[in-house]
C-alpha cells in the first residue's frame, strides 16, 4: 500500500514544477451607443477552427473593462454579449498583448412582447457508450438537479430511488461517484441548482475506467461560469402533504482567474406519514386457509436534516489544477412513532387482537472528503491525475416495542423490549489514472485501492413479565465486523475512422472480504479476482442512422447493511435482517441500438444478473411471523425494449416519451416452502410522458406536465399492481431573474400507491403502502451579487468544460 500512496505524491510534486508556456492578454473596453460602460457584458473567446469551442472567457468590470489572460498565440472569434444588447461577434488575431480598445454595442430595440426567449429546448445524444442528455441553458435549467434526473430518458424513479431498466444506479458528478445513500442523495441534488448542469449521461454499459460494481450510472457533467465574479442565493420551500415540511438554504459561489469556490446548505425540517395495509392468510400442508391476519400500519417520522457541500477549483496554471470537495449530511434525533393493529381470524371469527406501539430514535451522520490532482501533458489529449476519496458514516439507534394481545375471550398478555443499535462504515479510495492519444486512438488506463471497515453493535433486552424489568439477552445480541478490501487496474482503447467508432477495454478487480459475528462465532473470509470486459461497437450509415452494440461484464456486491444481521421489528412478528453470508453476483449485459435522426432511440437489451443479492419476504406458516431477509436468487434475467423520443413540438414547447417494454424473472429459494426453488416472472410496461412548455413570451413563466404509467414491477418477493403517476409543476421569475418562484403538484391522481402481493406454494401475503406521495410544494429562490452572470450565459450555446 506503501508505493500506491507514494506515487500520486510524487507525481504531484513533480507536475508542479512545470512552468506555463509564453502567454498573452487581449483588453477592451465595452460602451452602449452613448458611449456609457457596459457592466458585466460577457466577453469570451472561442476557437476559430469551429466558431463553438469556448477558449477563454471574462466579465466586464462596472466601467465596462476586460482583460482575458494567459491567451496563447493562435486566431479567434470574439463574442460579446449581454441582456438587451444585440450579440457582437468579431475575428482577431493574437500574436502578443493585444488592445482592443473601445467596443460599442448595439441595443437590440425590440418591444418586450417581440423579446426572442433565451432558452434553447433539451437535446439527447447517442454516442458510442452512453445517451447525453444535453440541458444547459434549456427550458430545464430552473428548478434543481433531482428535477432533471427524473426526467432523463430511461430513468425511472421507484420510490426514492433512481433506477435505470428496473435497477439502481450509481450516481457519479463529473465521474466520480457519489458516496450518500438514496435519501441523502436525493437531499443533495434537491439543493444543486439545474443551472449548474450541463448534461446528464445514461450509460447503461459503463466503460472499464469505472467501478465494475453495480448497473447503470447517471454522470452529472456540470458547467462552470466562466466569468470571474461572486453570486448567490437563498431558497425555500413548502410542501404540504398529511403534515407540512419546509427546506431552507443558501448557495453561494465566487470565482478568480485561478479559484472556483462553491458552497451550499440546507437544513430540512419534516414530519412525513405512512400508512400500511397488510393481509397473511397462513396455511396448513393441505394448503388450506388455518389463519388470517390483518394488520393497519402507520408509522410518523419527525426529521431536521442538515446538509451542507463545498467544492474547491484551483488552477495552478493551464496544465496543473487541483480539485477539494467535501459534503456532510447530519441527521439529529430523527423519531420514527410506529403503531400496528392486527386482528387475528380463525376460521373467518375474529379471535385475537395484537397492539403494538413501537418507538425509534436515531442519529446519522456521513461526511465525504475528495481530493485530485490532474496535470495536462504537452501532448494534446493526455493527461494525468491522481484522487483520493473519504467516507465516513455512523449510524445509532435505539428502539422500544410493547405488544399486547389481547384474547377476545380471555386476558391479555404483554411483551416488550428494547435494542441499541450502531453501526460506523469508514471507505479509502486512491486512484491514479492516465490518459493519451496514440495516433488516432485513445488510450486509458488506471490502478485503484478501496478499504473499506464497518463495525456493527446490537444490544438487546427483553422484558421479565414478572418483574418488569429489562434483561440482556445475549442469544439476540451480537457484534458484526467487516473487512473489504478492493485492488483494480485497467485499460480501455477507443478509435473513431469514417463511419465506425469502437471502444473496448479490460478491468480487473480482486476483492478480499471477512465477515466476523460474534455472538454467531462465525468468521467468513473470501478472495476472489474477476475480469471485466467491455466492448462497444457503433457504425452510422449517415446522419439519420446509425447502430450500437454493447457488452459489460459487472459485479453487484451486497450492501453493508444487507450484511448486518441484526433485526429491525416492526412487530414481534414481523421484522428485517440482514444476512453475513451473501455474495457478490455476476451480470452479463447485452444492448443493441438504433438510433434514428438523433431523435428516436430503439433499445433492445438483455441482462443475465446471475445471483443477485435481493430482500425477500417469507412468512413462517407454523410460528405465525413474517419477515425480510437478505439473500442471493438463483438466478436473475431481464430482457426488454426501449424506445426514447424528444422533440420541441414548436419553439415554446419540449417534449419527450420513454416507452420500455420488457420481462423480468427471478429464480429464488423459497426457505419456508421446503427448500424448492421458485420463479417469479412478468411481462411489464413502463411509459413516461413529458412536456416543458413556456407559457409567456419573455419566458419567465414556464409549465410542465408529466405522466408515468406502469402495468406490473418485481419488488423482491413481490409482484405490484398497476400505478399511474400525473404530476404538475409551474415556474415564474421575478426582478430580471433576480427571483424564482415554483409551485409543484404531485400525484394528482392519487394512483401511485398500489398493492404488492407474494402468492407462490404456502406463501400468500400482500401489502399496500401509503406514503405521502401526493403533496403541493412551493418554492422561493432569491439570487444575489453578480447573479445577471447566469442571465448572460444562457445566450452561451458553446459548451464549457467540466466543473470540478
């Protein structure tokens, strides 16, 4: 381990040492047709080759000055724009310090019902390894960044999970990956305004130079301003659902020559209400109905969460620039007040009634830490960087349940106790990676070490009927330790020539793992080394046609707390554990696509994920329980098609369908029915319809309508019904954009809460889960300091590299 952390310092100190080429600065002055300044005029230089590529860029100072430094000799095409100015677009020629001198810009006198709208529509990109879903400065670029990533072709959101052809996604900004868990991601990327994406990436197939773990992956690719200045802002919301919540929080980013500041936080106060409906009809070996149970669930959560993220950009030169990002997520004393009432039949006669009132307190906290250095070597196209990441997340809780039942008949009876539960997940990253032509081909290649530590504790105590007092059960209790270490190298080769681009690469990971139980005293250690192709293929017969092929070789690791074994109750009979003896599965991923004028995407796709980890429902018809396990299918395939389409239907409004069509089986062990094997299959539908219409002429008022319907969906052991999801939404700025204000409608239909029902051999169960999907929320945006930058930049149709 010793040389991996020593190489990236010494190739860090080394790129240091390299001095900037010889450079030059060009100057002016920008003045409105009575010779008054300009202020905050955006002046950019773009490469004269292709008129698009931004080279340099900068603001005008308040008496209309700019200076763009560290130019190097070569032409241009000088663009100067701002609001109610016409753009200027001129050609110079840099061959040392160049001054420009004063440049008048000429008013652009149209009345404001003639003012053209300074958004362009969204556009999808096929290319050889992945869908680019391209939205800077488009009607998508107000709301936040969860907004865009529930409308991006392909992603389906199931609950609070982003998934991508029925699995869940890693997500990655800037390519690297996200270490928060669905709910903390989702409060992130609620609080990352949309104006700072430039585009979201599907891939579906990820290349070699990314993890092997997981499905598909969802890369942010942000922009950044490039005019030197400050802007921020403060925001708000309120959502009304069965209980109000409410958000706060400010973004603030300042920018130099060399530095890119940003910084956000968010706290989010919320009191959120579920409700369940359950049935277990439990039954004898003659299949017969002996007992049926059912239970009204309702669970309120009170929260106040904080969230807070910087990211630090500094140039040392244009050849050495050094990355810092950091983001915590701290949730206090989060309360989870869980009430469950169950009637008990016996042969269609209430006899029994089980109460139970369960409380739950808990404390999370996840802090991430980045850090890269890239040097970009002389060569054109090479570079490389060094990364090293930080985790560390802990989890405490403690529970108390107290059940009665209570004979119809008879007396009734009490049970309790209490546990004490925390976990603490610590995870090391390095990474060294390279990159560079080798004639016309790209070459990538990179070595990565991930150590990852997590220790478990529950404590539990059941309560003495006689005496009342808590007793420390040492059989129930127990302490988890995990141990995974990951070593990975790999390489990738990519040549485009004519009409065919082709990209292939190899990645190897070994992985060493050691599960310790010890109230179980079981140890569990496993080494293994797998190898990960992947292969593309793309061939365009002319603009409007062309076809892709693709094939990945992936890994699904069980999450940590799958490996946990301790048990979440709901009830005495009913409750979650996780599994210390799950094992990584392999997937075999096969796509074939088509797209046709860049506008209609044609997916076929098959996916043998072998033995994936799932949690599974099974209820034990001789004890009367229920519970959710952890543990590897047999088998798991998916086979589908998709089709993507998004167009502007006029100037003013956008639209874009997703239709997946696709077969889902899964082949598990069904442990309370004899051990036999047991396979779950349908035929499902999924269609999404989208629409972003700008209802007023100057665009501060835009609206959007969308529509989401699925036929059937595997939840684990679950097969779901039929949900239709209608939502609403309506965005108006204020004060030149100084200003925002959102109203959201969700679930108008109130159709997305469906039922999920398990009948195979002597299993037969069913739930309906209420979740307050349904709600309004409205939101307030105030921007501050040098906020006419983001004005100026949608009229930017270049592209603008990577943030971070």
């Amino acid at each position: 381990m010793t040389k991996l952390y020593s190489l990236p310092l010494c190739l860090f100190l080394f790129f240091c040492s390299f001095s900037a080429l010889s450079q030059h600065s060009v100057e002016g002055r920008t003045l409105d047709a009575s010779g008054e300044p300009v202020a905050f005029a955006n002046v950019i230089l773009l490469n004269a080759q292709d008129s698009t590529t931004v080279y340099r860029g900068a603001v005008s100072s308040e008496d209309g000055r700019f200076s763009l430094k560290s130019v190097a000799e070569d032409n241009y095409l000088l663009k100067i724009s701002f609001v109610g100015f016409e753009d200027l677009l001129q050609r110079i020629k840099v061959t040392g310090n160049k001054q420009l001198g004063d440049i008048t810009l000429k008013e652009n006198t149209a009345t404001l019902n003639e003012v053209s709208i300074n958004y362009k529509n969204p556009s999808v990109k096929r290319e050889v390894d992945r869908l680019v879903f391209s939205v800077e400065n488009t009607t998508l670029s107000t709301g936040s960044s969860w907004d865009i990533l529930k409308k991006t072709p392909g992603v389906i959101l199931s609950g609070n999970s982003l998934m991508v052809r029925n699995q869940s996604v890693q997500v990655y900004i800037n390519d690297r990956k996200v270490q928060l868990t669905a709910s903390e991601l989702q409060t992130l990327l609620e609080n990352y305004s949309a104006e700072n994406i430039k585009s979201i990436e599907v891939i579906t197939t990820p290349p070699s130079r990314y993890d092997a773990e997981g499905g598909a992956i969802l890369n942010i690719v942000t922009t950044k301003s490039i005019a030197p200045g400050y802007k921020g802002n403060i925001n708000g919301a309120w959502t009304q659902a069965i209980y109000p919540k409410f958000q706060v929080g400010t973004s603030h980013y300042y920018k130099t020559d060399k530095l890119n500041l940003f910084g956000n936080y968010t706290n989010s106060t919320r009191k959120e209400y579920k409700e369940d409906d359950s049935y277990i009809n439990f039954r004898d070996g003659a299949d017969n109905i002996v007992n049926r149970w059912e239970t009204n669930f309702d669970r309120t959560t009170q929260s106040n969460a904080h969230n807070a993220n910087i990211l630090l950009d500094y140039n040392f030169d244009d050849n050495n620039i050094l990355n810092f990002s950091s983001s915590l997520t701290y949730s206090p004393n989060e309360t989870f007040n869980n009430n469950v009432f169950t009637r008990v039949y016996e042969m269609n006669e209430e006899v029994e009634n089980l109460i139970t009132k369960s409380e739950l307190e808990e404390d999370v906290s996840n802090v991430a830490f980045d850090l890269e250095f890239k040097h970009l070597l002389d060569k054109p196209g090479a570079q490389v960087s060094a990364k090293a990441h930080y985790t560390r997340y802990d989890h405490d809780r403690e529970q108390g349940i107290n059940t009665s039942i209570v004979d119809l008949d008879a007396t009734t009876s009490n049970y309790a106790f209490t546990t004490e539960a925390q976990q603490g997940i610590e995870i090391f990253t390095g990474q060294l990676d390279f990159i560079t032509p080798i004639g016309s081909t790209s070459f990538e290649s990179g070595i990565k070490a991930s150590v990852i530590t997590s220790e478990s504790g529950i404590d539990y105590f059941r309560m003495a009927p006689e005496t009342g007092t808590y007793l420390f059960d040492e059989d129930q209790s127990d302490n988890f330790l995990y141990d995974e270490n990951i070593y990975a190298a790999y390489f990738s080769l990519a040549k485009d020539w004519e009409k065919w681009s082709v990209k292939g690469g190899l990645r190897g990971e070994y992985t060493d793992r050691t599960g310790d139980s010890r109230s179980m005293e079981q140890i569990d250690t496993r080494e293994y080394f797998e190898l990960f192709p992947t292969f593309y293929l793309q061939h365009s017969f002319n603009d409007n046609h062309s076809l892709t092929f693709d094939y990945s070789r992936r890994i699904q690791r069980p999450r940590y707390e799958s490996l946990n074994p301790f048990r979440y109750y709901l009830t005495e009979f009913d409750y979650n554990s996780g599994n210390p003896n799950l094992e990584a599965s392999i997937s075999n991923n096969f796509t074939l696509s088509y797209a046709l004028k860049n506008e209609y995407f044609f997916d076929l796709y098959y996916r043998d994920s072998g033995e994936t980890p799932q949690t599974l429902s099974f209820q034990d018809n001789e004890q009367m329980l229920i519970r959710r396990v952890s543990m590897n299918l047999l088998e798991s395939k998916s086979v589908g098609i998709d089709i993507t389409h998004g167009r502007s239907v006029a100037n003013w409004w956008y639209a874009y369908a997703y239709v997946s069509l696709f077969n889902e089986e899964r082949t598990f062990v069904a442990i309370e029915s004899g051990d036999v094997p047991v396979t779950l299959e349908i035929d499902g539908f999924y269609g999404s319809l989208y629409n972003n219409i700008i209802i007023s002429k100057d665009g501060t008022l835009t609206g959007e309508l969308s529509l989401t319907y699925v036929s059937d969906w595997l939840s684990g052991s679950y097969k779901m019904d039929p949900m239709t999801t209608l939502s609403l939404g309506l965005r108006k700025t204020l004060w030149n954009n100084r200003a925002e204000v959102s109203v959201n409608v969700e679930d108008l239909l109130d159709e997305t809460n469906t039922w999920l029902k398990s009948r195979y051999l002597n299993q037969d169960n069913g739930y309906y889960p209420r979740p307050e999907t349904r709600y309004v929320r409205v939101g307030f945006k105030y921007n501050f300091g040098n906020f006419r930058l983001s004005d100026n930049q949608r009229a930017i149709e270049a592209a603008e590299r990577d943030r971070l």
